[in-house]
C-alpha cells in the first residue's frame, strides 16, 4: 500500500521538508525546536490551512466589524476566534501590524 503524502500547509512545512531531503536535520541534536519552529513559520506565511470550526455568526459580526485599527482588546478577541477557527494559537500581544492583517485576512477567507 503506497504511503500518503502529507500536503504542506505552510513554509515551516517547506522548511522541514527542505531540511530532510538535504539530510540538514541530521546535523542537529533532538532538541532542536524544529516542531516549534514549524508551527510559527506555518503561522506567518500558510496556505489552505483547515478549518478546524466552522466560524460562528457572532465571531463573523466581529471580524467584519473590523475596519483599521486594531486594539489590543480585538488582537485579544481575534486571537480567540483564531484559535476556534483554525486550532491554532497566536499571541495577542503581538503588535506587528502586517501579521495581524495576514490573521484578518484568514479569518475573512473562513467568512466565506
């Protein structure tokens, strides 16, 4: 039976995929942070990620709702509907602006 291919979802995906066909993760010891790594390089820059939950009417009202700014209190409100939407945790107190938009821009993607 032939074995599944794993899809990428995410360049820490092409990293790690990169990393073992040039047997670079053989260079480095087990506790490499690689896993932790992945998941933050699939967080900044993914693509098709699932959707874990269907996004709820109330949290749409609340992405929509979003207009320029972003406040900490909707960064913590958008982490929370991220999370529920794609299993996925990011951190609030982020203030990098073009992440946050990057999130915004997945949340409405699941809108539609």
């Amino acid at each position: 039976m032939a074995r599944r291919k794993q899809k990428e979802t995410g360049l820490g995906d092409v990293v790690e995929k990169v990393a073992k066909a040039t047997k670079l993760d053989k260079l480095v010891g087990d506790d490499c942070g690689c896993d932790e790594r992945k998941k933050k390089l699939n967080s900044l820059l993914s693509w098709g990620k699932p959707i874990i939950n269907c996004i709820e009417p109330e949290q749409a009202d609340y992405v929509n709702s979003i207009k320029n700014r972003i406040t900490l209190n909707d960064r913590i409100k958008l982490a929370e509907i991220y999370q529920h939407v794609y299993g996925i945790k990011i951190d609030s107190s982020s203030t990098c602006g073009d992440c946050w938009a990057q999130h915004l821009k997945s949340l409405k993607r699941a809108i539609e």
